[in-house]
C-alpha cells in the first residue's frame, strides 16, 4: 500500500484536519507527522498541548496509521525519512509566508520522487470557531503567564518586540516572514516604560503610573496571546512593588523588569550625562526578595536590571551585583550598555555564565545593534528585547505625514506611502 503523509500542528481537530485524513485514505496508508514544539513556535503559535499529547490525540484519530515526530517545519528531513508516495496538504499555503515551507514539500518531493496533493482549505464556521478557541485559550492568564519561562527553555533566543497599545501588539502577533526558507516570528512583547510615556506625550521620568500602565497591558492583552515583559522601571517603593508583583501575576503578565537605581527615574542611555543613582545591593537584594515572596504561583519571573556598566561602575562591581541578585531570588539578569560594541556584554555573559550556567540573560541591544541573536545567544544570552524601533519607526513617518498634508494642502501625495485602510481593516480581528 502506498504512503500518504500529512503533516499537523494543531491542539483541537476539527473537520478540516478529518477532511485531509479522509481524502489521504483514499490514496493509502496514512502517516501524520506531529510538529515538535520547538518548530511549531516558529510556525503557528505557541501550543496548548505539549508534544506527547498531540501524538496521542493524533494517534486516536480513525483512518490514521502512524504517528511520526516532525522537528522542523520545513519537509526535507521528514520527506527523505519516510519516503511517502504522496504529501497531503490544504492550498491555504501556496501564498504568503507558508509558500516557503510548500517550496520545501516541493523540492523534496523531486530529490526522493512522490506528489504533492493539494485539497480545498476548509474555511467553515466551526474551523473559525475552533480557532478562535484556540487563541482565546492562548490569551487566558493562567496560559500565557508560564509562557515565558517555557520559551526561555524551548528557543536559541526568545525575540521580543517593544509594543504600546493594542494596534502595536497586532504587529507584534501577527508579522511573520520566510527567511532563508524557514518562518520566523517575535515570540514575546515588551511594554516599555519609554514607549508608553511617549505614546501618551509625557517625559520618560515614572510620570505615567502604573494604572495607566496596567490599562496598556490590558489594551494589548485583549487581542493578543504572546507572553508580556514590563518595564518596571526601579519598581518604586518596595511597599508598592509587592502589590504591583500580585497585580501582574494576576492579569497574566509573564515577568517584571527592574532596575536598580533610585530618585527620579531617567532613562538609561543617558549614562553619566545626567545625575543618576545606583541602589545599594543590599537594598535592592530587599526589593527582589519581597517580590518573590509577595507572588503566588512559580511562573511569573522578576528579572534585575544592572545598570553599572551605564554608569561607568565597572566589570566587577556588575558581576557582584548579578550573582547577589540571583541570590536573592531574582528570575534573570539583564545586563545593559550604552556601547557601540557589544564587546563588554560579551566580557560579562561570559564571565556570568562561569558561575552560572542556567538563570537567563536578557539584553537590549538599542546601542549595539550590529550584533545579532546568534553571536549573542553564543555567549549565553536567552531574551532579546527589540526595546523601542515600534515608537521610533511609527513617529518620523507620522510626522512626515503631517508635513506633505500642510505643504500640499490636500492628501493625494501622502496617501502614496501610506498603508491601504482595507489592509488595516483587515489586520484586525472581528469577533
């Protein structure tokens, strides 16, 4: 009997996947492959179910012969594996991003001989239902607070992109692209204290308070499912910084950055060049420990931010702060820098790493933007945070909108860089 192979990714079955089931039947033995959980972050969205689960469901399904672990989402391994006569998929993947993976279906199917059979993409109301249930799922606090901590363990690099309101947490969500054959996607959302004072056209200095803050996380959380990582900036009082901790566990925010300086707040990449105070490690080391002990469940992560190389204090004086706060709790270590390099945040992930090989390194790389996620995820770093490009793309081009309006006295000119209200339209989910 010949070999149909089909490939899932799905939490809940529905009757598109027993349409493919059904018409793959038809040419012979059935093989479904289960994408691992590693490729199906990179493919669709985060699963509900972890691998195992998902081979026994498939392997519960009538009609189906075998179940096969899929690891990359791209077909040439599985294909040259398993030798199938035929490859079943829906035609939903012959445009956009997913054409890179049907390319992959293609040449492999002409390296080791077999045919690719494309049946309608089934687009009824229950496939829409199921959908829907899938990312209301994925949105639920109790799902998306651990989130992060099993991306840390799951990915190279856990990408993360600065959003501000729920149109930017859209974009965060949904911008996918094929890279060298493969999809890729951001994997979690920064809400930054920087981008949310701006958006609101206030000074970066803890102005906009964390009720306006949390009502950001709210706007984002609502059309959303992706993990949230929140500038805390110094977290405030420690009396306050409990309640905050308690508040953001609750609501399903993934983990809390804070840095350790105190006064007035000012932003980081001013360096030395406006008056700036290093907390003591002792009374920072308070701080994490009262938040540990304030939170309720093992998932949310607060996560120390060391500003002594912004602050010109050293090496050395960075490193003793990094292995006192993991001592007292903290859930990682981000280590800033406002260098053109990132020769001294390679001195310190490697030196970190030394003494520590598993609590989780976060870095931004606004300053040292020439490095990339490899390099830096060779010398141990696990969360990227892309911190403000969203505010900093948006504002020039809106500016420039405004400016060819006021010199042409009509839009004509303006509407011929700007994004079609249809594809916006679009861009946003009905209910």
């Amino acid at each position: 009997m010949k070999k149909v192979y089909t490939c899932f990714c799905t939490d809940i079955i529905h009757e598109g996947h027993l349409n493919i089931i059904s018409e793959a039947n038809k040419l012979g033995k059935v093989v479904v492959g289960a994408l691992s959980d590693e490729a199906l972050i990179r493919y669709n969205r985060f699963p509900t179910k972890n691998l195992q689960e998902r081979i026994k469901m498939y392997e519960a399904l009538e009609g189906v012969s075998q179940v096969v672990v899929q690891d990359d989402m791209l077909y040439d391994d599985i294909i040259e594996e398993i030798r199938p006569h035929y490859v079943i998929h829906g035609d939903n993947w012959a445009q956009g991003p997913e054409s890179a993976i049907r390319e992959s279906a293609l040449r492999a199917l002409e390296k080791n001989g077999g045919e690719l059979v494309e049946i309608s993409y089934t687009r009824s109301s229950e496939v829409q239902k199921v959908d829907k249930l899938l990312r209301e799922k994925l949105s639920m606090p109790e799902y998306r607070r651990k989130r992060l901590r099993q991306l840390v363990k799951l990915c190279p690099v856990v990408k993360t992109l600065e959003v501000h309101s729920g149109l930017t947490g859209i974009i965060a969500e949904k911008t996918v692209v094929a890279n060298n054959g493969k999809l890729d996607q951001f994997d979690a959302m920064w809400v930054s204290s920087l981008c949310d004072s701006t958006a609101k056209g206030k000074p970066d200095i803890e102005l906009v308070d964390m009720s306006s803050r949390l009502r950001t996380i709210d706007d984002v959380m609502e059309v959303t499912t992706k993990p949230i990582i929140l500038d805390g900036d110094t977290g405030g009082l420690t009396e306050h910084f409990v309640y905050n901790v308690r508040t953001l566990e609750r609501m399903g925010v993934s983990a809390v950055i804070i840095e350790d300086k105190t006064g007035l707040k000012k932003n980081s990449l001013f360096g030395t060049e406006v008056v700036q105070t290093q907390d003591s490690i002792e009374n920072f080391c308070q701080k994490i420990s009262a938040g540990k002990n304030a939170q309720l469940t093992d998932e949310f992560m607060i996560i120390a931010r060391i500003e002594s190389l912004i602050l010109e204090q050293g090496m050395e004086d960075a490193l003793a702060r990094a292995f006192a706060y993991v001592k007292a709790g903290a859930d990682g270590i981000m280590i800033h820098s406002r260098k053109k390099e990132a020769d001294e945040i390679f001195e310190f992930c490697d030196k970190f790493r030394a003494g520590d090989k598993t609590t989780p390194i976060v870095v931004v790389p606004t300053s040292f933007n020439s490095v990339t996620e490899e390099e830096l995820s060779q010398h141990g770093v696990n969360i990227v945070i892309y911190a403000n490009q969203l505010t900093r793309s948006a504002f020039p081009a809106m500016q420039s909108t405004a400016m060819e309006i006021l010199t042409n006295h009509r839009a004509l000119e303006a509407d011929q860089k700007l994004m079609p209200f249809k594809d916006i339209i679009t861009l946003i989910d009905e209910l």
